[in-house]
C-alpha cells in the first residue's frame, strides 16, 4: 500500500509537468514514505486528443451547432484519420510527420485558420517543424472550439473551469456545477484516477491545485474518490487555496477534500501522514497554524519520477519566439530559491510565505539537482520559477555550470536592477541562459517608487541593454490602472514601451490591469495608496481580490483597449513610428516624454568597466594561445586574434589561463599586483584600454 498518491488535476500547460508534486516527491521520499504521483493532467488531455474520443465526439454531435461546428462534423473523417498523428508530432517533433502536417490539404480547417494568411512570412526562416506546430497548435485550438460547443464550456488546453473558480464568494457556485452529472471529459479524468488508485493503492491522495483553472478539476476528483473509496483520505493544497482560502469560513467544500492545506505542502503533508501535530491546515472542525517550517535544503531535489515524460506535448499559439517559451520545449520547472530576496513590491503578496519568507541553497547543489533532474527526465532545459531570482546566486550559478562543462539551457524571472551589468549577462549567456521575464510595471518612476520596485526607468534600460547585448531574450511584464494612476502617465508609459520595442531592448511584453489583492501592503493598507476599500467582511469562501473606490476620471478599459492595440502592433514592428496617443479609441493627451530618454540612458556607460580592486575576474572566453602577434582564442565557431606587444601578451595569457580556473577566486587586486612586478605603467591605464574591452568580449569578465 502506498502513502499518498500525488496528483496534479487537470489542466495545466501541457509541455511540461507542473513542478508541485515533484518536490513533495522529494520531500516525502528521503522520509520514508510511500510516494506515488501522476499528472492527471496531461494524461487526460492525451485521452481527449486521440482517435477513439474524437470519434465519439462528431458520433454524439447533435448538429445543433453552429456554422463552424457544422464544417468541422462535415470534415470528421479527417479528424478522426490525423489527429493520432497530430499529437504523435507535437510530442516527437518528428520532420516527417511535420511535413505531412506542413501540406496542402493535410489538416482540416477551421475558424481557427482564418488568420494564416502571414504563416509564410512568419515561419519562412524557421522551418518546416515550427511551421507544423503552430498549424497543429490551431488544429487543436478547432477541436477545444467544438468540445467547449458541444461537451462543456469549461475546457481549454490550460485550463478547466476557469470561470466558475475566479473570484468565488461562495463555494455554492461550485457545487451546483459539481451536482451536475459528469460530462465526457470528467469521466475521462476520473478514469485516469481510478487506474492510479488502483495501481498504487494509496492511505491518501493529494491534489495540488495551483490556479484557478485546475480547481474545478480537483474538486470532481475528490467527489469521485469519496464516493468510489470512502477510505481513501484526500488532502488539497497549493498556490489557489494558499492565496484564496486563507479565512475560508464555509465548510462545504469537505464534502469533496479532508484537508486543505496552506503555504508550503511538505510538512503539512508528512504531518498528515505520521498523524502529528497539524500544521496550517484547515479541516472540517477549523484552521490549525501550527508550528514548523522545513529550510530551502530540507525541502531537497524535486523527484519527477513517476511521470510520463512522454506524453507530454509543445503548442505555438503566437510565433513571438519569447512567448513560446511558456508552452514551447519540455522545461524542467525548478525554484533557485524559496520566496524572494525583495519581497518589497505594494502590489505583491510580500505577507505570505511563498513571497516573504526569504531561504536558499548554495549553487554546487542547485547544479547537483539539475544533473538528476536531467538525467531523469531526458530534458536539459531548465525555468527557475521564482519570484525574482537572485542576481548573485546567478552569478555563481552561472559559474558552477561552466566550471563543471555543463551544456544546459535555462531562463528565469529576474528584477531589472543594477547587479545585471553587462559582464554578468555575457556570463550568464555563456552559462546557457537563454531569455529573462521581469517586471517593469508601470514604466513611470513615480509610480516604481510608490509601489516600492526598487527599480528605476533608467536601471531597467541599462538591464535590458545588457541582457539584448549579450543574446539574452527580454520579457517584461507592464501594469495599468494602478492607484493615482493618471492617464497622463499611462500614456507616457505607453511612450516608454514603445520607444524600447524601437531600440530593440524587449523581445516581448504584456499589459496586466491592476488588481489590489488581500496579501499585498496595497490591500492591507488602500488608503496610503490614495484608494478606499469598499468592504471589511471577508467572503465566506475564496478571498483575494479587493474591491476598491477611487475617482480616476478616465475608463480603464478604453486605456487598457488601446495598450493592449499598440502592444500587439510593436510586438510584431509594426507602427512604431505611430504617435502612442492614436492608438487610443478616444482623445487622449499627448506623451510628455521626451523622444531621446530610453536613448540618452543607452549611451550611459556600464558600470562592470568602471574599476574595482575586489572586483572577481573569470575568463570563459575558448581556449588561448600565444601568437607571433598577441593571443590567439580559439572557439567552437572562430579563431580570433588580440593583437598585442610581447610582453602584453604573455601577461594576458597568463591572466586568462589563471582566472579561467572558475573554482578558484581572483580579483583584480591580484591580477594588479602581477601586472605591477613586470610594467612600469599603471594597470587601470591597461585596463581602460581598447585592448581590455577586446579582451573582455572575449571572455574576460569582470563580475
């Protein structure tokens, strides 16, 4: 018999297994205890897209529909012969089938189709295979169209029962969608489910529900394993109801769970399963909080065996090629540290653990974790989920990957701050960093400094400028609506966005409307924010989101319409030249920005080339060699020459073959003193040399 039976419920992204179980596999394993764990997500999604369940779908179709619904009955044979194919691909990427699926008349079309008419253009330099995907990616997006038509309105790829999770008062809403008769697609997850529980034959079963959008999901599954195992005792927790239930006072959702559980799982967890001392959980009988907390370390390396690795699948929905790293590539999702090292951010969820409470481990054993998370999963891409990742703990990341030889490929959220100059971009580039997303926000430094960022407009754009330079790909994530928000700023940061797609400095961006939430300082304390709360009494079931009242003079929608017309437009080079003002459906002001200011902070100098003593000093440039001219580096894609006087030379071969030793610790103070014991000259006067700023895009790094 097994312990606990670890679950993730439909749906989550379908390329990769959300990383939840895997570390309470960690955790409980090196305790001791029974673990098994399925992700009843993808499995289910594999049943839905297959040969056997589209059949049945256009077999049970009423013809009831409407005209797309109609086309797509008419065309089901061709339905029904591609799409074990269509999935076959999206998980092997395999170039034969890519090209069935990249011919004429291969795939069925539907409303989803509509809009191909730039898919030469778009996909011309990329080839055959990212062309098929986003042609499979539409195909599948025809198919969700008539299931959401015909079986229920709730499915998406992503997500299920989104709607009817979002900003729930009462669990009423939920249960009169849980005392409806299952429909096809929750007999499918509850199938998937009793073949695990049946396999594993678990004490208990644990569901993590991260989002909204699987809640629903987890919810038809307890009421499934209470009627069909009434022993089995089922334990809920993660991000929803560690941000939504926390002053829960209804009861009825123990009808479908025993336990929910808040904050992190695997303490909570192994009390469960020794029957000690609870630890924030709620039961039927109320909240115990508990006392306890497990470190960074203690909660170990995530354990992603037990998933079914190959079942897992790409989509390409847009062709943004920084968008596609969210549902494009089997990414091993990962945290470098538990919560985050600011944690000052008005607008974020600082009270709560997962944001507030600060912990991390040392860089050998994060790379340890990556070497057997990759072994067992096949896949040696990485995204480090956190918060904001820590820039020194990327920096000796960066190092441990390079002095251990390791080829991964990873890419993290990050704050744009000063740490990212550009030495430690090209080092993170060569430790195999491939994009950043982070916050910019409101792009108005007033209103960075009223929500505490921590970053102003000209620290970003140097950020960004570094991470461009070095071929790191940029997402930023941008806020409107916010508290005193003028629609002067709103406009003028709209300027700013745009004059940064012109210089090239993000890759990709997205508009979020403001939302004041329960765990933020803005919720806690509105009026320090200008605004007013406009109700004290907590809902009984799901809290998050604060209603609040402000006389803001302008229409948030109109203001969020035209960021949203304008964003879609540069993300693609479009329009950049167009005065951001007529983008608006309505008459707007004029930016007060000037035209030259992201331009003006691109010329400031970085500061890695301004001298320090304690600065370390790395090379992870190729392998060098003296030359009858200088010092020859050799590349896996060039030989390139430094030309330079003897003396010079041997010296920075010296240097360079000495600091490229990445376990040992050099300053410049080190490489001064060398310096000093054969030249006359002063060092900082070499250093500030053209030779050195050579040298340095070379691989000598200042860090």
């Amino acid at each position: 018999m097994t312990d606990i039976l670890l679950l993730t419920p439909p749906f989550v992204q379908p390329n990769c297994p959300y990383p939840a179980t895997a570390y309470l596999t960690g955790y409980l394993r090196r305790k001791g205890y029974g673990v098994e764990q399925a992700d009843i997500s993808i499995e289910t999604l594999g049943r839905v897209f297959s040969r056997s369940f589209v059949a049945d779908l256009f077999e049970n179709y009423d013809g009831e529909g409407d005209e797309n619904c109609n086309r797509m009955w008419a065309l089901r044979g061709d339905y029904i012969a591609t799409i074990d194919s269509v999935v076959e691909f999206l998980r092997t990427k395999d170039s034969a089938i890519a090209t069935l699926i990249c011919a004429p008349e291969y795939l069925p079309q539907a409303s989803r189709f509509e809009n191909t008419a730039e898919i030469e253009e778009a996909f011309g330099t990329l080839g055959v295979k990212d062309c098929a995907e986003y042609l499979a990616t539409l195909y599948l997006q025809d198919l969700s169209d008539f299931i959401r038509a015909t079986v229920t309105p709730d499915f998406e790829v992503v997500k299920y029962g989104e709607s009817l999770s979002l900003a729930i008062a009462e669990f009423s809403t939920l249960e009169q969608e849980l005392q409806k008769p299952r429909n096809a697609i929750e007999n499918l997850m509850c199938e998937v489910v009793r073949e695990h529980i049946e396999r594993t034959q678990p004490r208990f079963v644990g569901l993590a529900v991260p989002f909204p959008g699987n809640l629903l999901g987890a919810l038809r599954i307890g009421q499934y394993i209470k009627t069909n195992y009434p022993t089995i005792k089922v334990v809920m927790g993660g991000g929803y109801p560690t941000t939504e239930l926390r002053t829960m006072s209804s009861r009825e959702i123990f009808s479908y769970v025993d336990y929910v559980v808040l904050d992190d799982g695997e303490l909570p967890l192994e009390r469960i399963l020794s029957g000690g001392p609870l630890v924030h959980t709620y039961t039927p009988e109320g909240y115990t909080e508990g006392e306890g907390r497990i470190t960074h370390r203690e909660r170990g390396c995530p354990d992603f065996g037990g998933l079914p690795h190959s079942l897992y699948f790409s989509l390409t929905e847009v062709t943004n090629p920084m968008h596609r790293l969210w549902s494009d590539g089997r990414w091993n999702k990962m945290m470098l540290a538990h919560g985050c090292y600011w944690a000052k951010c008005a607008f974020c969820d600082t009270t709560l653990d997962y944001i507030g409470c600060y912990d991390t481990i040392t860089a050998a054993e994060l790379v340890d974790y990556m070497e057997q998370v990759a072994a067992q999963t096949g896949s040696r891409g990485f995204h480090f989920v956190d918060e904001a990742a820590p820039p020194k703990l990327l920096k000796e990341l960066s190092l441990e990957l390079l002095r251990r030889g390791l080829r991964f490929s990873w890419w993290t959220n990050i704050r744009f701050e000063k740490s990212y100059t550009g030495d430690l971009c090209a080092l993170m580039a060569r430790a195999g960093c491939v994009a950043v997303s982070g916050g910019l926000e409101v792009a108005s430094d007033r209103l960075l400094e009223m929500i505490g960022k921590g970053i102003t407009i000209e620290q970003a754009t140097i950020a960004m400028r570094n991470f461009y330079l070095s071929g790191i790909m940029v997402h930023t994530y941008l806020m409107y609506g916010l508290p005193t928000e003028t629609l002067q700023e709103s406009i003028d940061a709209a300027e700013v966005v745009r004059q940064m797609f012109r210089a090239e400095l993000i890759g990709s961006a997205f508009w979020h409307r403001y939302a004041m939430t329960v765990h933020s300082r803005s919720g806690q304390q509105p009026e320090e924010f200008g605004v007013r709360r406009k109700d004290r009494l907590p809902n009984p079931f799901a809290n998050n989101e604060v209603p609040f009242a402000e006389n803001r003079g302008y229409s948030l929608e109109m203001v969020g319409d035209g960021l949203n017309l304008s964003l879609a437009n540069w993300l693609v080079g479009s329009g950049l030249e167009k005065p951001v003002h007529k983008w608006f459906g309505s008459k707007v002001p004029a930016t007060t920005v000037i035209p030259s200011l992201i331009t003006d902070h691109l010329i400031k100098p970085d500061s890695c080339r301004i001298y320090s003593d304690k600065a370390r000093i790395v090379w992870v440039g190729g392998t060098p060699e003296l030359s009858d001219e200088g010092v020859v580096i050799h590349t896996p894609a060039t030989t390139k020459e430094l030309k330079l006087g003897e003396a010079e030379a041997e010296f920075l071969y010296s240097v360079m073959t000495q600091v490229a030793d990445l376990g040992e610790h050099y300053t410049f103070e080190d490489i001064r003193t060398l310096w000093e014991e054969h030249f006359d000259k002063s060092f900082v006067e070499f250093y500030s040399s053209k030779k050195w700023d050579i040298a340095r895009k070379l691989g000598l790094l200042q860090i």
